[in-house]
C-alpha cells in the first residue's frame, strides 16, 4: 500500500477593519484560493489474504495455492477554486446591548479527473479476481472519470451582547455555516463512479452563554448549544474502503463551562462539557441480507457525550530569579463510539488521563528546564476503531466476515 501526493496552491485574503471600540465597528474582505491536488494510491493483496477471500466469497478459491497477488491503483486530480466576500459589523444600541451581524458569499468551483486499473494475476488465461472484492476498473488514463462540485452559498451570523454588569455579560447568538461539497477518491467497486462526489453540508446552531470576569485572577463562562445539521459531511472507515457520506439530517444539544483562578503562586483552570447529539436519518450500505441500513438514532461518531479537564499549577520561588513550577493536567473523556453503527468492542471507552510537568526557569521566562510526564497512571484504552470486511477478529466480536481494527 502507498500514496504519492502533490499540492500546489495560491492562496490571498485582503481586508479592511475599523478600531474596535468604536460604537460602530466593523471587518470587511475578499478571499481567493487556487488549488490542486494530485494522488496516486497503491495497493496489492498478497497470498496471506486468500483465506480471508475465500471466506468473503464463501467459496473455494480455484487454483488458490498458485496465488501470489493481485492489486489496483487509483488515480486522482482535483482541481479547486474558491473566491468569497465577507462582512461582519457590531453596533451598540446601548451602554448594555450590542449587535453583531455577518454575513460571507462564498463561489466554490471543483473538478475530479480520477481513474482507476486493477492489476490481476491470470492462471490459463483467467483472473484470480480477488482484488474484485475491493476495487474494479474506473475509465483510463486516456478517458478519466469527470465529475463537478460547485457551490455559490451565503453564510450569516446574528447576535446580542448585554453586560449585566461590570462584570457579567450575557449573549445570545445563531450562526448559518457551510462546508463545500467534494470528492471520495479512494478506491470504489463502482465502475460507473456514482458514489465519487459527496454533498454539501449545512449547520444551524443557537447558543445561549455568559462570560464572567470578576478580576484578572478569576473567570468563569458557561455556554448552552442546540446544532441541526443537514447533510454533515463524515468520514468513515466501514465496509471496503475510506469515504464520506452524507448523514441528511443530525441534530443534538450541549453545555460547557470554564473557570480560571489565580492565587498568588497557584492557579487552576477547570473545564467541562456535555454532548448530546443523535443521527436523525443516517441511511448507509447494507446488511448481510442486502437489505438497506440506517443508522437514525445512533451517536455521533466520535463524540464523547462527557468531558472533564482540571490543571492545577504551583509557582514555588527558590531565589529571586528562578522558580520552580509544579503542574498537573487531569483530563476524563467519556465513552466515545468509532463508527456510526455504534460498535461497543471498537468504541473509546471513558477514560482518565494524568500528565505531570516539573520545570526550573528564570524570572524572564528566557529558557526552562522541565522533566514531564503523560498517561502517568498508564491507563489503557482504544483511542480509534475500524470496521472493515477484513481484519483481526476481536474477543467476542460478533460473528460473521466484517473484522476490526483498533489502536
């Protein structure tokens, strides 16, 4: 397996910007890109693969034993440009209440060129085709696969500020965004290439929030969020290969809080968060039977539903130009699912991390010497899964042909 990969781009963004504490403030730009992307990916399967072929095809694979191995390779170029114009502007209504509206117009043109050869090992003039399992011919290099992905779109932003008081201000905010359509260009089975463009992606989100200084040592910010997607855009590995799909329609809600404080020589910062987000429509791929598959009601892929952060550090001076720093960062993520059919023996189950540093340096913060630390408890967890018709059959893993993979 390999890739070769080349990117060259142009790229400027130019913009116009008033003092900020102005009663009227505002930012104003244009954006250009010019991109392209060449790849090209490899790949063979060797003798080591017939059993699991045979398995896959249910069949005795005839003349196996002359195996020795069959592969394709997938060519690609993308080429991208993006042009956008974008303003935002804030206005105080009040000493106590400002708004603040955006808006970008974003023109997005790509074009795929992409084709694809399957390399077979031939016994009395017939193909073993076992890499047919995987990939198939896509065009040639003489007549490639053309596919468009072009988008015009505008995006906006809308919000209130009020300070409760010197030290408490309270907003609330909506924002429309946009990712750009694109290009699956790994390996397909597809000959027709039907499944090469994946679809744009919408998000609504609402927020409610407040943001509390009450001195230069102390902070505290807490924030209440409702998304909607439409079309979110994700990526998987399941099945054959690696794409994204579009999941039409995905929706949840979150919290999140914040606190900093500063003693004289000590300080912690303290952070939060909840998850709540479900697939409302998620078709994708099929069961054993063939029949389709779709994964509403099933988590986000790898979203923690709860997350918890707590870094507490001491200063301890020991001239009056070093001092020695004392730290620790103690970091729990909840259990977080790997794949969208929310696989419980691939899935990252919630975990505690602590890392430590110990470190000497001046007053001036010129250098510094430190002696540091990660996952001092050694605790032991999946950090990514896959799901693929192939790989290492886990402890109690269903059973059936579909394998997965873990680090």
């Amino acid at each position: 397996m390999g890739r070769t990969q080349k990117l060259r781009n142009v790229s400027q963004e130019i913009r116009i910007h008033s003092p900020r504490d102005e009663k009227f403030s505002y930012i104003g730009g244009l954006y250009f890109l010019n991109e392209q992307i060449a790849a090209i990916d490899t790949f063979s399967l060797q003798k080591d693969f017939l059993p699991v072929g045979e398995e896959i095809l249910g069949a005795p694979v005839p003349n196996g034993a002359l195996f020795t191995s069959e592969g394709y390779t997938t060519n690609s170029t993308i080429h991208s440009r993006s042009l956008a114009a974008f303003a935002s502007g804030s206005y105080a209504l009040t000493k106590q209440l400002r708004l603040t509206a955006g808006m970008r117009l974003t023109s997005e043109r790509r074009r795929l060129s992409y084709w694809q050869q399957v390399q077979n090992q031939y016994y009395n003039g017939q193909p073993f085709g076992l890499i047919d399992i995987y990939a198939t011919n896509v065009g040639s290099q003489a007549t490639p696969v053309e596919r468009n992905a072009d988008n015009t779109v505008l995006s906006y932003d809308l919000g209130l500020d009020y300070r409760l008081s010197p030290f408490i201000m309270g907003y609330a905010k909506f924002v429309r965004g946009f990712k750009g359509a694109g290009f699956n260009t790994s390996v397909t089975t597809d000959p027709e290439g039907t499944g090469l463009v994946f679809k744009p992606e919408f998000v609504n989100n609402y927020e409610l929030g407040f943001k509390s200084k009450f001195s230069e040592r102390t902070r505290f910010n807490a924030a209440l969020f409702y998304t909607d997607y439409i079309n979110k855009q994700e990526l998987l590995d399941q099945g054959t290969r690696v794409r994204v799909a579009n999941a039409p329609k995905t929706r949840g809600w979150g919290a999140e809080t914040e606190f900093s404080g500063m003693l004289k020589n000590f300080r912690v910062d303290v952070s939060m968060g909840y998850l709540h987000f479900r697939y409302i429509d998620f078709p994708f791929g099929t069961d054993e039977a063939g029949n389709p598959v779709n994964y509403a009601g099933n988590h986000l892929l790898k979203a923690p539903d709860f997350t918890f952060s707590v870094a507490p550090e001491y200063t301890l001076p020991i001239t009056d130009q070093l001092r020695v720093f004392l730290g620790m960062n103690i970091n729990h993520t909840g259990k977080a699912f790997n794949d969208i059919s929310n696989s419980d023996i691939i899935a990252r189950q919630a975990a505690t991390i602590v890392n430590g540093r110990l470190s000497l340096a001046p007053r001036n913060g010129k250098w510094s010497i430190a002696l540091w630390g990660k996952n001092l408890g050694n605790t032991l967890f999946i950090q990514h899964g896959w799901e693929y018709d192939w790989g290492i059959k886990l402890p109690g893993a269903d059973q059936g042909i579909t394998g997965w993979s873990c680090i």
